[in-house]
C-alpha cells in the first residue's frame, strides 16, 4: 500500500511548501533548532540508557 509512498518529488512539494508558509529567513533558525533538539533527546536517552545497566 505504501511501498511507493514518499518520492522525491513529493519532498519538493514539502520542501516548497514550508518554504512558502515559513519564508526563506525562519527555515536556517528552525533547522538548527531542531537539530539542537536532537542532540539533546540523544544525548539523554544515552544517559538514561546508560543508567538502566548501571545497578
């Protein structure tokens, strides 16, 4: 059913779309911010990882 689901034109259409919702200016800041976010959810899902082997 979804085996051809997301082409690479339907990213165009997301990317295109978000660039007319948000502007050129907001998608840099957004970006790094998400990957900000990332880092952290990373970062603590290591440590709670790391505590559970821990007795």
């Amino acid at each position: 059913m979804f085996r051809n689901a997301v082409q690479p034109w339907h990213l165009l259409i997301v990317l295109v779309a978000c660039l007319l919702v948000f502007g050129s200016k907001k998608l840099p800041a957004m970006a790094r911010s998400l990957g900000k976010s990332m880092r952290i959810l990373k970062s603590e899902a290591r440590a709670l990882r790391a505590d559970d082997t821990t007795p």
